[in-house]
C-alpha cells in the first residue's frame, strides 16, 4: 500500500474510504503502514487462533549454535543468503543429529535454508542418519511429484531454499525447521506458519518447532 504503485491509485480516487487487509503487517523494509491508515480498525493474532482453536498450538524445542553471523552481510533490510550459507555450513551435521535425537524421523518436518546447495547438501546429509529427505527447489523439474510424494508420506523431511514460505499448503506438517536466519519478523511467521495448520484426520497434536538460532 505504501508503494508508489498504489498510492498513484489512492491520489485519483482521492475521496474514496480505503479497507486495508494483511496477513503480514511487518514490512521487510520497515515502512510504516501506520503512516497511510489513519487506525488499526481489528487484528487477530496467532497466540489468539491457536487460543480459539483455529491453529495447532506450538512446542518449541531451542538448541543454540554458536552461529557467528558478524560477518554476513545485509541486503535489503536482511542478511545476504550467500553469507548465511557459508557461516551455516559447518553446523549442518551437528543440526541432523540433534533433529534424530529430537525425533523428526517421526514428524512430518520441513527445513527452511538459505541456499539451494545447502538444502542438497544438507538433504544428504540427512539421508547418510536414516531420514527419507528430499530437496525442492525453484528449478526441480519434479518439484510438484516429489511435494506429492511428501504429502503421501514417502519422504519425512523436505529441505527447500525458501521456496515453500508461501502459497503452499501441507496441513500435515508438524515439525519446522528455520536454518535461514532473518531479520523479517513477517518471514520467520511465513516459515513457522507452513505447520500451524490443524490436521486432525493425521493425528496432529501439536507443531515441534525446533529452533537453532534463538529466533522463537
């Protein structure tokens, strides 16, 4: 709403009432919304649904590395995924070993990571202690057989490199995995919220959110 984009259209209609509507008030670039909307008319939290019922309830599970991102840069208000990879990459068999001994060999878990050679490798990785891990990405050919192969249950763990943060729906996801730090509040909700939906019919109880990078 605060783009250029939109405000042109704001300016011609200029004594129309505008509704804004969002699933994500927090901006990546720190613009205020507050700044075009003269009040906050409702909102509807995610502690509240999960309260009402509406979202499963979270368990988070924190186990912190000793990640030194001091030298990851930052574009765009977050910080550069090709940094992140390289600061990520010697921690990634630790973080296997710590999901088979938090029990996502039992889960239905997907794996949030900076870049895709890091969602491969660590997909192999994975493979190496026993998990049926597979790896999507922007440029699989076979993105839409293997998210099919997921959902029927052949696989337990789904590496992508932020391409399932939105627009896909697996309610039976019940373990998260956020190895892609960020600074976007709205982008960890997008990545945490890929397993908030209820799935009673699989016997969900809760979401196992593990945490690695005291982002909870």
């Amino acid at each position: 709403v605060v783009a250029e984009s939109y405000q042109r259209i704001f300016e011609h209609f200029d004594s129309a009432k505008v509704l804004g509507v969002t699933a994500t008030p927090d901006r990546g670039d720190m613009r205020n919304l507050g700044s075009f909307f003269e009040s906050l008319a409702y909102e509807y939290t995610l502690p509240r649904a999960i309260k009402d019922g509406y979202l499963c309830p979270i368990k988070a599970h924190t186990i912190p590395l000793k990640l030194d991102l001091s030298g990851v840069g930052v574009q765009a208000g977050d910080f550069k995924a090709a940094d992140v990879g390289s600061a990520l990459d010697p921690y990634l068999v630790q973080i296997a070993d710590e999901m088979l001994a938090a029990g996502c060999r039992d889960r239905k878990t997907v794996v949030f990571l900076p870049l895709i050679k890091t969602s491969q490798k660590f997909r192999d990785i994975l493979a190496e202690r026993g998990f049926r891990a597979a790896e999507v990405n922007g440029e699989s050919g076979d993105r839409a057989q293997v998210l099919a192969d997921f959902e029927a249950g052949r696989y337990d763990v789904l590496c992508n490199s932020m391409l399932l943060t939105e627009g896909w729906d697996c309610p039976a996801v019940d373990c998260i995995v956020v190895l892609r730090p960020t600074k976007i509040r709205s982008l960890y909700c997008q990545m945490v919220g890929r397993g908030t939906r209820l799935s009673p019919e699989t016997g969900k109880a809760d979401l196992l959110l593990l945490d690695f990078l005291w982002h909870t």
